[in-house]
C-alpha cells in the first residue's frame, strides 16, 4: 500500500487488511505499506488511529511510517497505489515496478466481479486492474489535516476496498485447494 506519507491512508489500509486477512485465516499474505514522502517514523495521524482502534481494536498496534524503496517493490507481489499520481511517481523512478502498480481502486473493482468472473491469479488481476483503469479511475482522497468527517469517508472507502481484497484473496485460496485436491477439498 502506497500513499504520500504512510501515516493516514496507506498505514490505515494496511493495518485493516492485515485484520481482516488473520480472521479469514489468510495468513500466507504479507502487507506492507510506504510514503512516496514518507514522514519516515511518524505514528499514524490520529484521527485515522482513531478510526482504526474503533473498527478494528486489535489491529492498532504503532505503526512507524516508511518511506517507499527499491527493495520493498522487489519483494512485492503487487503495489496498490492511492492515486494517479502515486502510480506516476512509483512507475516514473523505478520503471520495472510498472507491471505490478495498480491503483487500489481499479484493483477493487476487478476482484470485485461476479463469481463467474472470479479469476485467482494475481498476475491477470493485475492486468484487468491495469487496463481498465482510465482517466476516471477515483483517486483515495488525502485526509491529512481534514475534518473528521473527510477522515471517517475515507476510513469507510478504505475499508470497503480492504474488504474486497480480503474476500478475493480468500476465495483464491480456496479455488486453488480445490484444484490441488482435484474438486476433493
């Protein structure tokens, strides 16, 4: 997860997902997230630290913000990105990131199709995400120094969008040991 600071909507997604991801016994991803201008150390902001401890209390252990680096996106399976410009940016400096960047909008609305669409592997997730996205494709708004208001929609997006990988990536697991078993598991 890639944000500007990593201490609202990066460190949010990633502290949910995380949460959503132990109680649906997926515990084979590992989420990770950075600031293209990372606050490299900062706590979460505390109106998102907030938000988090009410939604999802286990999951709002300290979180030290990071700065995005090569070797984060060489370990990465997939980079979700918050907004165009993040992708720019992540695309523009280290271009063999290019195809495992997606916005983590245009990644949601793929894994979100209907089941006779599900598809389980990563790669052509990417891909969907990637050519679908478009000039329309909706940013995560920043919430940085916003009212509480603007804080809760974004927490609300953000966890809608976390909910989504999480049923993808739980249904990917089971597909696949379905195949492993040959239909027996």
């Amino acid at each position: 997860m890639v944000c500007t600071g990593n201490i609202c909507r990066s460190a949010y997604a990633e502290a949910a997902l995380r949460d959503l991801l132990q109680h649906s016994h997926v515990l084979d991803v590992v989420v990770f997230s950075a600031g293209t201008d990372a606050v490299v150390g900062a706590a979460m902001e505390s109106e998102m630290r907030g938000i988090l401890r009410e939604r999802y209390p286990y999951a709002a252990g300290t979180h030290n913000a990071q700065q995005l680096h090569e070797g984060a996106l060489d370990e990465a399976d997939l980079v979700l990105v918050m907004t165009r410009e993040h992708r720019r940016r992540v695309v523009r400096r280290w271009p063999e990131a290019a195809t495992k960047t997606v916005m983590l909008t245009d990644f949601c609305v793929a894994v979100s199709q209907p089941p006779a669409k599900h598809e389980t592997d990563l790669s052509v997730m990417i891909r969907t995400a990637q050519q679908s996205a478009s000039a329309g494709s909706l940013d995560v708004p920043d919430p940085y120094r916003a009212t509480a208001e603007v804080h809760r929609r974004v927490a609300d997006a953000l966890d809608h969008d976390m909910r989504a990988i999480a049923r993808w990536l739980e249904k990917s697991r089971e597909v696949q040991s379905t195949r492993d078993t040959g239909g027996r598991g």
